[in-house]
C-alpha cells in the first residue's frame, strides 16, 4: 500500500510513524525543510520538499500509483487543493482532507462528488466535542470509544478500591455482574497495558476496559461499583470553535453551562448566539474570578483554549478550588503521558482524533473504523469478516490468535453477539477486534486472507 501524507505536521508525521511501522510504502511532502528533517531522521519513509498544492510535487510523489492521499496540513485550503489535484490526476485514489473551517465544513455536501469528492472530511474540532460528550455521558470514564453504529461501547474505567470486581479473575466476572454481557477488553497496571486472558486477575486500582452493550452500560457499571453522579454544572475555558460547539451541545442537553473567554468582542458575539448558556468575559486562571463563579460546586470544568498551558493551569486552579471533574485539551503529544499524574482527570487531543479517523482508511480488509487505546499501545478495529478470510469458519478458540489480541463482539444481522471460544465467525460478520500496537500487520493479513493468525 502506497500513502501520500501532505503535511509534516504533528499529524502527518505521528501517522507516517503508524504505517512506516508497519512496512507501508509512505510519502510525506511539506515546505518546511525543518519539519520534513525530524521525518527524515526518525522515520523510514521518502520526503519531498513543495507543496501538496503543487501537481508536479504530487506527480513526483508517485499519485498515480497511490492508493491513499491524507491532506492535513494546518492550512484548509492547501488541503482542498491536494485532493482536487488527485481527483484529476488519479481519480480513484482515495482521497482524506483535514477541513476545519466553517465556512467550507457547512458546505461539505458540495465535496461528495465530481473533481471536488473528498472520501472524508476531517474535522478534529467536531471529533473533539463528541469525545468530550462521551467522556461527560459516563463521568468515571477515563475514555469512551463507539462501535457497530454506536450499539457497543469500548469504556475505560478506574477500579474503585471497593469494587466488586477487585480480586476477581477474568473467568469469573459473569458471576459477579449477572446477566450483563460483557468483555474485559484490556488493563492498565502501573501505566502498563494488559490484553488479558481469562486466569488474569483484576486488581485494585486497574483501568479496566470494558466492551459492553450500549443498552447494559448503566447497568454494568452499577454493578461494578463504578457509576458516579451525572453532569449538571459545566464551565468551559475557551470561546473558540471547539467552545462554542461544545456550549451548543451542552445547551441541548439542558445543562447548566458558562462559557468563558477572555476577548470582549468574542463574549459578545457568543452571548448572540448561544440561548441559554452564560457567557462570561475573563481568563481561566484567575483564580478571583473562579472563586466567584463558584467553581468549586461544579460538576465539570473544561478548557478548550488554543493555549495548552492556559488550559493545563486553568484545570488545576479549578481542581484545587474543588472542581469534581477536570478536562483539558492537548495539542503537543509530549504532554499526553503528564495530564493524569498532575491531577487531570481527562485529556482529549485534536490532533488524535484526527489520526483515528484517519486509521480504519489505511487499514487493508473492509476496516470500518479503528481507534488507539492508551495512546498508541493498541488498537481497536471493526471490520468486516470477508468470505476469504482466515477468521471465517473456525471456533474462536481454534483460532490461535497471537497474544495480546482478542475478539471482544460482533453483529451477525441486526444481534449483537458478545462470543464465547465455541463462538464460529461467519462472512459479513462485523467484528470488534482489540490488538496489542505489533500484532496490527497479522490482524489486518487475517481479514483479507486465509493466513493463520499464530
């Protein structure tokens, strides 16, 4: 497979590292000379300095033998560019645009067909709102993924110390939760993650990750001890576009939100347009002003500035003030591994979102979507079980799957199944497939092929 990344950016070079990885055949271009040395230096792939906007750059780069062209510069229009060029020169390649802007988002109909058709429109800012919404719908969550059109659920929770489940082996749980289906998806111990087999042991203290039936979830968790009190109270740090997405959302769901910013003229034109939601003019960490707005009675305190430090330091005044729940929004990878051990309960990235959105697209077999667990330590994959597949027609338990990889359910028609060992994959069983990070090359030859998985 052979994949064009326009953009040496931070997302441009975290997924060239991704798929050089895994023996693909990957090109990254980028003006700056500097950004594409620190490809170059510490990735095993071709780099072109010009510009994805140019079609001799793309000529050069080999489009038309690509498969994939991934356009994620910062700028949306050299992006839109990108891909018209692609269209014309190689019009089957497909063809993933970073779009932020409003003004051509609300648009994105006209970007479906004809020498415009971009496959998918990356908006990070949108995937960013919804990975908050989901991390507020469960508030013990320290992460929250959707799968088979939403039905199941991926969820992460720190093990209370009084849990039921603690010091229960995996093969037990079921005893333990009742008629909750159910698969212990993974462990974090010691910031170490576990793909567990069915003699591990739960322990105190664990991020247990949980695969479950949406409609069970409430259900699961009670039982596991695990359910905490629903979001009411919320202030968002930040009048940007992800604040103000995030206030609308709020907005509809009936909670009572303040937004604050410290530019006047922003404040006044959110006040316009958001109905019920506060807007207050001011900086996130004044510590006077927090004291006032009686952050301490909050529910949640969530800073989404385009200032990662701002948000980093806003979060923990609001902690310490006594804020029950904290997110903060990261740009720089570096910081990812700090936001938990500093006393922040959540962290989303925009520029992670936007490489698994990018993932299931380079993933060979019919991949419907792909999401990173702790970072980049696993993956999470759903995918179609073709016909010539090696997983097709064998006892899960027969199937030798490598270590560190497990079937976690499938949907067979309209059913979703959560499999035992004797389960058998049938063709057009769309599978959720969780794998340690070095496994992924294996997964994704078994999808396509009958290669055994061992």
């Amino acid at each position: 497979m052979r994949v064009i990344i326009v953009g040496a950016g931070e997302v441009g070079f975290n997924v060239a590292r991704r798929l050089s990885g895994e023996s693909k055949d990957v090109v990254v271009i980028d003006k700056n000379v500097q950004a594409l040395s620190k490809v170059s230096d510490q990735l095993d792939v071709q780099t072109i300095q010009g510009s994805g906007a140019s079609p001799e750059i793309l000529e050069k780069a080999g489009i038309s033998e690509a498969d994939i062209l991934l356009a994620v510069t910062d700028k949306d229009e050299i992006n839109l560019i990108a891909t018209f060029l692609a269209n014309r020169i190689s019009p089957d390649i497909i063809k993933l645009a970073r779009i932020r802007n409003e003004d051509y988002t609300k648009y994105s109909h006209m970007f479906s067909e004809g020498d415009l058709r971009i496959d998918t429109i990356i908006n990070p800012d949108e995937e960013v709102v919804e990975s908050i919404l989901r991390v507020m719908s469960v508030p013990g969550a320290v992460e929250i993924n959707d799968f088979v059109g939403g039905k199941v659920r991926l969820i992460g929770v720190k093990l209370p110390d009084d849990s039921p489940l603690a010091g229960v082996t995996l093969m037990n749980v079921r005893e333990h939760l009742g008629d909750v289906d159910v698969v212990i998806a993974a462990l974090v111990r010691d910031d170490r993650l576990i793909i567990p087999g069915g003699l591990d042991t739960i322990e105190k203290g664990d991020i247990v990750y949980f695969t479950c039936i949406r409609d069970q979830q409430d259900k699961l968790l009670k039982r596991a001890g695990i359910l905490s009190d629903p979001i009411r109270k919320v202030l968002i740090v930040g009048g940007g576009n992800v604040g103000f997405l995030l206030a609308q959302a709020l907005d509809k769901m009936k909670c009572h939100t303040r937004l604050l910013d410290h530019d006047p003229d922003r404040c006044a034109d959110l006040s316009e347009k958001l109905d019920s939601v506060i807007v207050l003019h001011g900086d996130g960490t004044d510590q006077d002003l927090l004291k006032e707005e009686n952050v301490g009675e909050l529910d949640m305190v969530i800073s989404v500035t385009g200032d990662e430090e701002m948000n980093i330091l806003s979060c923990l005044l609001a902690k310490n003030l006594g804020a029950r729940k904290t997110i903060t929004r990261i740009n720089n990878f570096a910081y990812i591994p700090l936001i938990q051990p500093i006393g922040i309960d959540h962290l989303v990235c925009p520029r992670l979102s936007a490489i698994n959105s990018i993932l299931h697209f380079v993933r060979q077999g019919k991949v419907i979507s792909a999401v990173s667990i702790k970072g980049e330590e696993a993956e999470a994959l759903e995918a179609i079980a073709q016909e010539n597949s090696g997983i097709v027609g064998k006892p899960i338990m027969d199937l030798n799957l490598p270590k560190g990889t497990l079937i976690l359910c499938f949907q067979r028609g309209d059913e979703v199944i959560i499999p035992s060992g004797v389960t058998v994959i049938e063709p057009n069983d769309r599978l959720l497939i969780i794998s340690t990070h070095k496994n992924i090359p294996k997964i994704e030859k078994a999808l396509t092929t009958k290669l055994e998985l061992y």
